[in-house]
C-alpha cells in the first residue's frame, strides 16, 4: 500500500513539471514558417547584351602536336590552339562576362548539371560559368587516358584520371573564384577554365564577339570582361526596368 502511495505522489510530481515546462497538448503549436520573398520581381528583369571586339591583327593559331598519343591522332578534330577566337568581324570569343558587383540578394544554385568532355583530346567547352554549388560532371569521350586537374585557388585541388571510354566524375564548388584553370597532365595543350559565382549573371562570348545577360534586376553594375590572354576590363552599366543596356569592349594585344 506504502509503494502505491509513493508511485502516485511521484506521478503527480512528474504530471506538474511537464505542465510548467509548456509540455502536454494544449500548448499551442509553432506557426509554419512562411516562404522566403524573391530577391526581386522578375516582371521588372532586365539584360544587359554587347559585344567583345578584338582590334589589330590576333596572333595565329598554332597547330597542337598530338604525336605523343596515338589515339589522340587519330580522334582529333580540332588540332589548333584557340587562345584568340577572332571571328570575321573582328568579335572575340571565349571572353567570359559577368556581373562583378552591384547585386543585392542571394540566388539558389542552378539545379541543371553542366558538362565539362574530353573529347578529340580538347576540352569542350574551352571557358564556361557555373555556379557555387552547382554539379559540373566531366566526362571521357575518348577511348585514352585523360585526368582532369583543377588547381583553383579558392576552392580545393582535385587531380582524376578517367582511363576508360565513357567515365564521369562529379564535382562541385564552394567558393566564388574567377577564373579556375583545368588541364590535362597526360596531355600538356589541353586547357579550360569556369568562372565560378554566386549569381546566375554571367556569359561566354560567342565566335562573333556577341553576349548577353538576361533576367537581371533593375540597378546599376559593374561588368567585367575577362580573356585567358588578354587580361580583364570593367565597365559601369545601369538596367532599368524592363529594359536592355548595351556594353562593348575592345581587346588588343599590346
């Protein structure tokens, strides 16, 4: 009877601590948390489009001695250096383009995976944006050893080899970086590079010189245009509402 008496008193002791503590199921329950708010309206997106123009003579392209792999003598396609894309009109590719500051906000990494191939013993493509975050998957088209080595200075190192026809190897960045080289030890002329940002504003110009930003928030920005050879230049841009700034740079060597 003692042991009842005690297990009882000890149970109301226990009932009267949960109530002061919030605890039991009249506690009224925690509200959902609401949706973030978009960074901006996209209603009021606007672009910023250019060109990249190269002006005096671009030095020639050299031809890339594949001899040291057979395979690759035998699957390339393209065997010329494509440091200067200089198309007839005098555009510039290969120029990557970008919204270095002026924006306001957070933005969710894309969630497309991009590719970065090995294929004909170049790498394709040769300069491209992604960013933190995002999956960039690089993939062996070609029936050789390649290994792909990042040596970035913001993010970590990575050095793979991809032996077999058809391997893929996933990787992401964390940190903002412009720009991240890749290369090839088997195969000292392959390179490429990837801008790497926090923000989906960013292009390569195409063979023609010809780019274009799209869907950015209405402000004032600061552009730059980076080359692999020719360095970087920035320009003052302001998007109005709905509406297209245009922007041209002008490369030289020298």
């Amino acid at each position: 009877m003692q042991h009842r008496t005690l297990w009882a008193f000890a149970s109301i002791l226990v009932l009267a601590a949960a109530a002061a503590c919030g605890g039991g199921s009249d506690a009224p329950a925690e509200a959902p948390a609401e949706p973030a708010a978009p960074a901006f309206d996209p209603a009021t997106a606007g672009n910023v489009t250019g060109s990249i123009m190269f002006e005096g003579e671009a030095p020639a392209a050299e031809m890339i001695r594949m001899n040291s792999d057979p395979v690759c003598v035998k699957e390339a396609t393209d065997t010329e250096t494509d440091y200067y894309v200089v198309g007839d009109g005098g555009g510039l590719g290969n120029v990557f383009v970008y919204v270095k500051s002026g924006l306001e906000g957070s933005f969710p990494p894309a969630s497309d995976t991009l590719i970065l191939d090995q294929k004909g013993c170049r790498y394709t493509p040769h300069v491209f944006g992604i960013q933190v975050g995002q999956t960039l998957q690089i993939v062996n088209s070609d029936p050789t050893l390649h290994n792909i080595h990042a040596t970035p200075a913001n993010n970590p190192e990575f050095n793979a080899g991809q032996p077999i026809q058809g391997m893929t190897l996933d990787r992401t960045f964390d940190n903002v970086e412009i720009m991240v080289p890749f290369k090839c030890d088997v195969h000292g002329w392959m390179n490429a590079y990837v801008g790497v940002l926090d923000h989906p504003f960013f292009a390569v110009s195409g063979s023609d010189g010809a780019f274009d930003i799209s869907g950015l928030p209405p402000g004032t920005y600061e552009i730059e245009a980076w080359h692999e050879e020719l360095g970087t230049q920035t320009q003052s841009v302001t998007v109005a509402e709905g509406g297209t700034a245009d922007v041209s740079f002008t490369f030289s060597v020298g």
